[in-house]
C-alpha cells in the first residue's frame, strides 16, 4: 500500500530511493502548467532546491495570485480537508504546509501510476 510520508525530507528521500524522482519533477511541472502557473523545474535540481523553490512559488501565490493558487490546488487535487486543517495564521509556516500537501499528492500520484504499471 502507499506508504505516507511524515515530511518532505522524507518524501523526497523514498522518491530518491525508488527512482523515481524525476517523474516527481515531471508530475510538478505538468501540474503547474496545467494550472497555467508556468514552473520548469530542471531535472537536475536537488531535493533541497526543490523544497525552497517550492515554498517560495506558493508563499507568493497565497500572497499575490490568490485565485491562481487555489486553482492549482484542485488541479493538483490537494484534498480540502487537509486545507482546511491548517493555521492561516503565519504565511511562511503556512506555504510551508501546503508544499508539504502539493509534494505528497504528487508523490502519490507517481507512486501508483510506478506501482501499478
């Protein structure tokens, strides 16, 4: 069964470990486009790099293009629930958090399509 990440550094570390952190890349660019939020990560970026970059998109998205951020978030369909449990009180904790949510669904995503193929 899926195994759920407790963190980001954990995630990205099983999508090292299971090759299949590029597809991860793919699935993020894909997402974003889809979303009209043009993002090319470059498949030689490092996890860490990914992380900060990631956070960042979305601290500016939640801060500048509110409506564009929560098309991405049912593009990328990042469920409302875990959305809605968050604290909206510290934009950098809170853009944090979202990444977390953004990464995991995409995780999931390459996970089954790799675990079901």
């Amino acid at each position: 069964m899926f195994p759920i990440p407790e963190n980001t550094d954990i995630l990205l570390a099983d999508a090292e470990s299971g090759n299949l952190y590029l597809s991860l890349i793919e699935q993020i660019n894909k997402d974003f486009n889809l979303a009209n939020e043009g993002i090319d990560f470059p498949m030689s970026i490092s996890p860490e790099e990914l992380k900060i970059q990631l956070h960042e998109k979305i601290y500016r998205m939640i801060q500048y293009k509110f409506a564009e951020y929560l098309n991405l978030l049912y593009i990328i369909d990042v469920p409302e629930n875990d959305i809605k449990k968050l604290d909206g009180s510290d934009l950098v904790i809170l853009a944090e958090q979202v990444s977390f949510l953004i990464l995991k669904r995409e995780w999931q995503k390459v996970w089954f399509r790799n675990y079901y193929k």
